[in-house]
C-alpha cells in the first residue's frame, strides 16, 4: 500500500521525536512491503517564525490532501509572549478544527515493564490501569471567544464555553461505540452541579445510553474523576468528556502509568484521515539534548496504521518492539529505574527498529 503522510516536526523536542517515529515507519514499510510519503507541513512556532502565522492556509491544505498526519509537538517560551491568536497552540487548535477531528482517543494503559515509574503504591497498580479517555477535541471553551476588556482602570477576561446538542451526540456516540469494543462500561464526566454546558451533556448521554443497552452508563463529576483516577484508577473502561476536562484528566493519567512520554492519541473525525501525536508538549528545556522519550509519538505512528490504514499486524509489530525494548531493560530519562540502561531519544528509535527488522 502507497499512504501519504503529512509530517508536522513542530517545536522544542518535536522534530527528535518524530524523526525516530518516521524511522520505525520506514522499517515497518521495509519489513511488509508498503511505501510511505512524506510531506513536510510547518504549523507552530517555527510557522509564526516563518510566515507570520501558526498554521497558514497552505498548510492546512496538504494536511486535508494526506492520507494521515502525524504530529510531534508545538510551542516554546519564545513564543509565550505573543498574542493568544498568534501562538503556536492557536496553530494546533486551528488544525484540529480544520480537519475536523472531533474525537480525541487517550488511552491510559499500564506497560507491565514500567509498573514501578507509576507514582501510585503498588497495591492500586496492581488491580490494573487500563482505560481510554474519549475526549471531545474541536468546541467548548478553547474554541469560544476570548477577550479582555478593560473598565475603569480593572481589566475582566472573558472564555466563553459552549456545546450543542449535536456537538455532544457524536462525541457521545463515539464513546458508546468504543466501550462497546471494551469492558462496556462508559463513565461520562462532567461538571453539572454547576455548569449548563454540564447538564446538557449528561441529558443527551443519557438520551444516547438507551441506543446502547449492552453498554453500562455511569455519571462522574470532573471533580472527584480527578480524585478517582489516583484512588482505583481499575474502576475505569472508557471516560467520554468534553474538551477542557478531557485535557487535563488526561494529563492526570498519563502520569499514573509512568510518564507522559509515553502516551500516543488518535484524533479522528467524519474520515479516515486522522491526526496522530503524542500527548506531551515540545519541552523546550530538553530539546536538543537527546534525552526527549520517543516512544508516545512512535506509538501514535503505531495508532496512525491501526486507524486510519487498517494495518493492524503493523501496528501490531511496533507496540511488540516498543514492548521488546523495555523488557530489555533500556530506558530513556523519563522512565529509568535502578537496574536498566539509560538511553536517549536517538538510541531508542533505533532500538525500536531493530526490534522491528526482526
Ligand atoms: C494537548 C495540549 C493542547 C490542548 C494544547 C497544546 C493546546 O495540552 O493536546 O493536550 O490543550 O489540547
Ligand atoms: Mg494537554
């Protein structure tokens, strides 16, 4: 199979990791006889740098010509000053709106191997962690308006948070059909002891539950969701959330499986071209250096041939190198233990390859 990929290297350690993502691509094309393409897209700060703006027109465009994109990371202290519209996250949100990828996939899945870099006691990792969490990715408050006005001499700052029915319904919808591929057991996460965007969210999920009778529906504040991820984080299967909530719940379990470098998302929408990238920011106090952890970008390549190509034996094969490299004993910073062998971003993309040539 020919697939055209559109590549957004990105900022801080963005371009170290997706360089070994692409390599184990090209070794994955190698061993089951497929050819990939790459376009390079620049969205980010080194787009502001560029032309002037974080994901001009142009490249928008040869993102909705490919047939996937993969994504490294995006943003940097250079860039902080700037005005809200004119920073480099403005790009990735504008890009996730323009692909129209409305359903954000974050799994938060334990690796045997790395049970000791969870900073939760032994006794709750073992009941195991294993859920996802369906985040709605293109409406309510990163994408309402935002301003600031001043009166008299006070300034006030607006965020203005909004989702409709329909908005809801297909996010809903999506993790309906992804617990039911699971466990069954779906736990809606929202805020309405206080938010109408909350309330409407629970009634239409709770209006989709009766399509979904083999799918068990319960209803979790974002408040105590946060604290119940660090209690009995086994209690899970799939959390559908809204957009914010589902960003910073994600965060929060990435960590309790060890690190947030390791952890890849899917972005999907009405199509099969997806947008795939790892979950953590471009870590510009690292950059450079050869220490970044490669292996959530590497595993949202995996994602990438899953999803959006319906390779699953190769997607297959990357996770089980991934899997090969850390029973080895090899770990980057992020993850090292007393015992194995640091390596850096470099070493470990190519590790993964070997594993793969296999
Ligand atoms: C993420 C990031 C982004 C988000 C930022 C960089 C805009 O935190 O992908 O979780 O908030 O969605
Ligand atoms: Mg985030």
């Amino acid at each position: 199979m020919t697939k055209n990929i559109a590549v957004i290297r990105g900022d801080g350690i963005g371009p170290e990791i997706v360089r070994e993502a692409i390599a184990v691509l090209d070794r994955v094309a190698d061993r089951f006889g497929h050819t990939f393409a790459y376009t390079d897209v620049d969205m980010g700060g080194c787009a502001i740098d560029k032309y002037g703006e974080p994901l001009p027109a142009s490249e928008l465009q040869k993102c909705l010509d490919s047939d996937s994109v993969l994504l490294g990371a995006v943003g940097g202290n250079k860039w902080n000053s700037m005005p809200g519209h004119l920073r480099p996250e403005k790009g990735l949100l504008a890009l996730r709106a323009g692909m129209g990828v409305y359903s954000n996939n974050r799994p938060a899945k334990i690796w045997p191997q790395l049970a000791d870099a969870s900073p939760l006691k032994k006794s709750i990792v073992d009941k195991g962690i294993d859920f996802i969490i369906v985040r709605e990715l293109i409406g309510g408050i990163y994408f309402g308006e935002h301003k600031t006005e001043e009166t008299d001499g006070q300034k006030t700052a607006i965020d203005v948070l909004t989702y409709s029915e329909s908005e809801i319904e297909r996010i809903g919808r999506i993790g309906f059909e992804t617990a039911r591929k699971r466990r069954k057991q779906l736990c809606s996460v929202e805020k309405s002891n206080v938010l109408d965007s909350s309330r409407l969210w629970k009634t239409v999920m709770h209006r989709l539950a009766e399509e979904y009778p083999d799918v068990t529906l319960t209803d979790m504040l974002v408040d105590n969701c946060a604290m119940q991820i660090v209690k009995d984080p086994s209690q899970f299967d799939v959390i559908v959330t809204e957009n914010m909530f589902g960003d910073i719940l994600s965060d929060e379990a990435s960590m309790i499986t060890g690190s947030i470098g390791m952890i890849p998302s899917s972005s999907l929408g009405q199509t099969s071209c997806g947008l795939y990238e790892p979950i953590h920011g471009s870590a510009p106090d690292i950059a450079g250096t050869d220490t970044a952890n490669p292996i959530g970008t590497i595993l949202a390549a995996a994602m990438m041939l899953r999803f959006s190509f319906d390779m699953a034996a190769e997607a297959d094969c990357i996770e089980a190198a991934v899997s090969a490299v850390l029973d080895a004993g090899y770990r980057t910073a992020d993850i090292m233990a007393e015992g194995c062998q640091k390596i850096g971003c470099s070493e470990c993309g190519r590790l993964i390859c070997e594993a793969i040539a296999k």
